[in-house]
C-alpha cells in the first residue's frame, strides 16, 4: 500500500497497519472522531510529546479556508444569485459537515508530517548497540 493510500485510511505512518483513530464520530450524535494512544499493531506512540498535536490546529485552518474557499468558488462558478447572509450560510454548513474528517485529517497530516515509515526509535537505537 503507498503512503498516501494509508493517510487516506488513517493507519498507522510506521506500520501502515494499524488505525490511528478508533471511531470516526459522528456529528449527528455529537461524538467526535477517538484516536487511539498507541498503535494497535506496533504499539507507537501517536503523541510524540505534550502539546505535539498544537500545530494540527494550523493544518486544520488551513484545510477548512481551503473548503470555505471552494465553497465560494462553487457558488461562483454556479452563477447562483445568492445573497452575502445565504452565502455565508452555505460556507457554514460546509464548515460544519467537514468538522470531524478535519479534525481527524488534519491530525493524520500532523503525525506523517513528521514520522517516517523505518524511522527507527531512539530506545530501539540504544538497544541495537547493546547487542
Ligand atoms: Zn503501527
């Protein structure tokens, strides 16, 4: 399975096996997506350390500008004779449909952004020079 194809499912940047998240949420019930601690398959720590998912917020941003954005583009291109307040309510809703896959996408982004696939741990390193 490529790279990409194991963002896109959310698995594990190490392993590609394992999810990373354990539910999706669902925003008709409210519950918003559960991410696992440590992967189910190779035990990695998703949390690299505190605070490490505080840049997830900017990919975030930048992922629903770049819906509200297409959202307006659509509207334009459709030529749809919409007011600003029907506008915005549009851009909105497409916010708020997209709120969880955003939330769980742009954690996803976060942690392959920077964990490579045979990037070997540190404990690991310090064992392989004991053997
Ligand atoms: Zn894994």
């Amino acid at each position: 399975m490529s790279r990409f194809n194991s963002l896109l499912k959310g698995k594990c940047p190490k392993c590609e096996t394992g999810q990373i998240f354990s539910s999706s949420g669902n925003i008709l019930k409210l519950k918003g997506p559960v991410m696992n601690d440590n992967c189910p398959h190779c035990d990695y720590k998703f949390e690299r350390e505190p605070g490490y998912f505080y840049g997830a917020m900017f990919m975030s941003y930048g992922i629903t500008m770049a819906e509200a954005i297409a959202a307006y583009v659509a509207i334009v291109v459709l030529n749809l004779d919409l007011s600003v307040d029907a506008i915005m309510g549009i851009i909105t809703a497409v916010m708020l449909i997209f709120l969880f896959p955003n939330f769980k996408y742009s954690r996803i982004l976060w942690i392959y952004s920077f964990t490579k696939k045979d990037e070997v741990e540190p404990a690991d390193k310090i064992e392989r020079l004991k053997i």
